[in-house]
C-alpha cells in the first residue's frame, strides 16, 4: 500500500467510527443522559429520577452508550455510577447544541418578519 492510501484508508477508518458514535448520540434520552454526565457523574437511581425513565429503559441507553465508548461505569456495592470516558464528547455536543441553538434564532427572526410582512 502506498502512504496516500494508509491515510485514505485510515481516514475512511475515523469517518465510519464518528457516524457510529452519532448513531449511538442519535436519541434524545442518550443526548439528556450525555448533557447530565458533562459535569461528574451520577449513580443510575440519579439519572432514573432526573430523566423521568425506567430502569429497563435506563439500561438499554448505557448499553448503547457503553458498546461506543461514549459513558462507562464502575460499581460501588449495590449501586452503578456512570460518567463520560472523555471530556471531549461534552465538547462536541455543546458545540452542536450552539449550531442548532443559532438555527432556532435565525428560524424564528425568518417567522417573525414573515409574520410582519403578511400583517402589513
């Protein structure tokens, strides 16, 4: 193989394994979860309470959430913490939440001044 292709290959490598991360992002429950952790962490009857979910439901998302290396946990007796594995993945998510967060404005000024113009 020729180095352009290593990278090629390479790249190719880091694109397929961001899409599986945004795969595993791509449900509101696993975005809240991501948004709870982005300080510390917090034991799973935490997160139950805060996110208004089941248990069974709580645990199908840190599957998810775990399988990508998104959130890890550790146990400690009877009860399970879990928190993010990299500081990184709060990062990405604030700066998405800011693009989306800019589109709302844009949208709602585009609705404001069409409202303006059909009530002239």
């Amino acid at each position: 193989m020729k180095p352009s292709d290593i990278e090629k290959s390479s790249q190719q490598k880091i694109f397929q394994m961001q899409c599986e991360i945004c795969k595993a992002l791509a449900h509101p429950v696993r975005m809240a979860i991501v948004d709870r952790l982005k300080d510390k962490e917090a034991g799973a009857a935490d997160l139950i309470t805060d996110l208004a979910i089941s248990k069974a439901n709580l645990s199908k998302h840190m599957s998810v959430l775990m399988h990508e290396g998104i959130v890890e946990s550790r146990r400690d007796g009877r009860q399970i913490f879990y928190r993010l594995t990299d500081p990184e993945i709060r990062e990405a998510c604030a700066i998405m939440s800011t693009v989306l967060y800019r589109r709302l404005k844009r949208g709602d000024k585009l609705a404001s001044a069409i409202n303006t113009i059909r009530n002239s």
